[in-house]
C-alpha cells in the first residue's frame, strides 16, 4: 500500500458523506446501498465511522459528472478513467467524483460495478494512494464484480488504512471478521497452485482468484486477477487444459467446465461435467493436460487418471487406472498438470514432477519457481 | 514472432496516460530530446509499478494496460 506525500488524514474518525447527485443507470436506493456499502468496507476495520447527511457540506461529497465537471480534471468519456477522488484535507479533499458516462452497475452486468469502484475511491478519500499489490482494492485498475454482502478488504488495504487511523476497536473478539485475503507470492516456496494451462502460447499458472502469465519472451511472470479478464469464471478453480483440437481452453471447478476461446467463455458454457463423458458420480476434476502425441487429454480425479479421446469427444474405454500406474512414482493426487516441450509436468504441493509420457520415467522433481520465475 | 512498431493512436494515447498518471510534461523544440528520455523514464517507471517486464517502450503489455480501465487518480503521489 501507499500514501500520498505528507500522509493526509483525517483529524477526526466520524466522518460526513452526502451524495449531491444519482447516475441514471441505476435506482437511487441501489445508489445509497452501493455507497453505503463502500464506505462500511473502511469502517469495518479501521475505527472510521461515516453518517450521511442531505444538505450542506459533508467531508466526503458523492457525485457523478460526465467531462469537465468543475474540478479541472475533466474525465473522459466512456472506458478509461471511470471516477477519481480526493485526499483528505478541506473543501474538495474527500470527494469522490464518478464519471458519468460509464454505466455503472449494481449487480454483476456489463458496465462497472459502483460499490467496486466506489470502494476504491473512498480508499483515496481516506488517504491511501495506490497499491502495486494486484489483489488490493486499492490497485489502480477496476478488478471486476464482488458481492457488497460478503466483500472482505484484502490484508494490502487493511494494512493501509490502519496505519493511518489504527485498527477498529469495536470488533467483537468472539466473532471475528473473516480473515482478509493475502496475494499469492510467486516466490513462495510452500505455493500450491490450483491449476495449469497453455492459452495461444502462454503459460497460465493458476492460484484462489489470481493467474500468473508467463510467455517466452517475458523473464518475469504476470500476475492478473482473474475476473479482470473473464468476468464470468470462478476464482479457486480446480483444473485446466488447452485442447490441441480446437485450442480452446476448458476451466474446471467443481462439477462445472467452461470453454474459452482467447478472452471469451464460449457461449452455452459451463456445462457439467458429465457433457465430457465423465462419470456422473465425478464431482471434481483436480487436474488436466492434453497429450500432443496421443491427441488425447488425461483428467486426473483423486487417485485415479481418465484418457479422453478429443477428435472423437468420447472417454477412452478401460479407464480409471491407479495415477501410479500410467506415472510410475507418482502416487495420491494430482493438483495441476500440463505439457511442455514435450515432457509432462505434474504438480503435487509445492512440486513438480517431470514426466516422460513416452518412457513413462520421472525425470526430474522441481519447485513451482521452475515455471514461475521470480 | 515479429514485433509490431506502436501505431501513432498507441503513441497519442500513451503521452496522455504518462500525462495523467506519471506526470509527463511536455516538451518541444530544441527540449524534445529531453522529451523522449522523459518519455522512456515514465513508461519505464510504469512498468514496474506493474511488475511488467521494464523495457521503456510501448509493447504489447504496456499498452494493453494503458488500455484496462482504472482509476483517474495518479499512480505517483502528486
């Protein structure tokens, strides 16, 4: 997290708001909970209270302008800069402007979530700058739809506004707020990862709601929030493979898959996974890879491996066999899998398994900083 | 794969974010060639608050984050 220069805060902890206007995209009691909600995702954690008044002057002012809208910091018209907000200090310090010729949005739609982006900007308003975290919600780039109800502040934010205001005194000790969630470090020696794909090339490494990109002209592995580039996935996925038959990218979690074509789900999608011809008692796929020899992708579920044939779309006969038994040395389970340069890597808590499908030898044992340089 | 050149558009709409966000000043004349290091330095501070690899030049990365929408306050502290 960071601050602005001189640190700017409040002199005082009950803090007024007021919103002066209404977007026309949404009603105005989805406005008032939206904003209400985004100042409570501060309060809850720092001893910050905020009361709305109607009238006169408020520490944080709430309004939507579209253009130039009197602050010469014009905004720019839809896309881009969706809303900006001011550092704690008199007059305009605190405010908030949004700029109205986004849509803004209640739910999950197309369009910019208010309580997201408010959120973010009332940050500012207390006096935090931004973060170069990529899970904070004090990151400079909208990250997508999260539910007001059940939003949790990320540990980066938290960390931030208690070191200007301190934490919130109020916490009832027997039952305590959920634990605010940390970003996966690639460096992490005891990183487990959820899944592993190909996508055109790139290597995605998937972990909670965050991927790391990883193409090879890059050194470095890019760390991306997940529904910034696919709104409609789940975070915490189970498994993931690029088809070599029509390099779509299929997303498993739970007894879901979704299709990708690049940076769009395919539409129809999720499907069960029985449309796969998985067993109707399969509830999870812990890992997948596509075999560029056999054209054939290898499901992995518990202890056990299934051999799906892609040009015909049926599940090969004979199958579950024991993991061990089609990867000598390994054995339990599998969390993420994927093919590269010909050996198959199979990851298994912070490990990496070299595999030779052809020799069927285990070649090398490797941490995930193999892949994900750091 | 071959390395395509930033449009005039990437250009345009590069100096504007660098402007907003990085605090780019303009600069003409006999001080473009200050400008152009400028420009280098800014884009090369942007990448790393993005942890995008540092190549002070608009590729494909950088552009496609100036590109994300996001807030309108300044990644550097004015």
């Amino acid at each position: 997290f960071s601050t602005f220069q001189n640190s700017p805060k409040w002199q005082t902890n009950q803090l007024t708001y007021r919103i002066v206007n209404y977007t026309p995209d949404m009603s105005a009691s989805e406005v008032d909970f939206s904003i209400e909600k985004a100042l409570q995702v501060w309060a809850k954690v720092s001893p910050l209270t905020f009361t709305r008044i109607y009238s006169g002057n408020a520490d944080i002012m709430v309004s939507f302008g579209g253009r130039e809208h009197g602050d010469f910091y014009p905004f720019d018209g839809p896309d881009g800069t969706l809303a900006h907000a001011f550092a704690p200090s008199p007059g305009i310090g605190g405010d908030a402007h949004f700029d109205e010729d986004e849509t803004f949005t209640f739910g999950s739609s197309r369009g910019y979530n208010l309580f997201m982006v408010a959120a973010h900007e009332f940050g500012h308003s207390m006096g935090l700058s931004h973060s170069n975290d990529v899970g904070a919600l004090m990151y400079p780039i909208y990250q997508g739809y999260n539910d007001p109800n059940t939003y949790v502040l990320p540990r980066d934010d938290v960390n931030g506004i208690q070191s200007l205001y301190g934490p919130n005194s109020d916490v009832n000790p027997d039952k305590p707020d959920p634990k605010p969630p940390t970003t996966p470090d690639a460096c992490d020696p005891t990183l487990v990862l959820d899944a592993v794909t190909t996508l055109r090339g790139e290597q995605m490494f998937f972990k909670d709601r965050f991927f790391w990109r990883v193409n090879s002209q890059s050194s470095t592995a890019q760390q991306n929030v997940i529904k910034t580039y696919w709104p409609e996935l789940p975070d915490n996925v189970d498994a993931a493979y690029e088809s070599g038959e029509n390099y779509n990218v299929y997303i498993f979690k739970g007894s879901q898959v979704w299709a990708l074509s690049g940076y769009d789900v395919i539409r129809g999608y999720p499907k069960s996974l029985s449309s796969l011809g998985l067993p109707r008692t399969v509830r999870k796929v812990d890992a997948a890879f596509y075999d560029e020899q056999s054209r054939k992708t290898f499901f992995f579920i518990d202890e056990n491996y299934y051999s799906y044939d892609e040009a015909r779309k049926t599940m090969d006969d004979g199958f579950p066999k024991r993991i061990g038994d089609g990867f000598p040395g390994i054995g339990g389970k599998v969390a993420a899998a994927f093919q590269n340069q010909g050996y198959t890597y199979l990851f298994k808590g912070p490990y990496v398994y070299e595999f030779s499908l052809r020799s069927k030898r285990l070649y090398r044992v490797l941490r995930n900083s193999y892949f994900l340089t750091c | 794969v071959p390395l395509l050149s930033p449009t005039e558009e990437d250009e345009t709409l590069a100096d504007s974010y660098l402007k907003r966000f990085y605090n780019l000043t303009e600069q003409v004349g006999s001080k473009a060639r200050n400008g152009l290091f400028e420009r280098y330095e800014k884009v090369s501070e942007m990448q790393r608050f993005f942890r995008l690899k540092v190549t002070g030049t608009l590729d494909h990365e950088t552009m496609h984050m100036m590109k994300k929408p996001r807030c309108g306050v300044p990644d550097v502290a004015a």
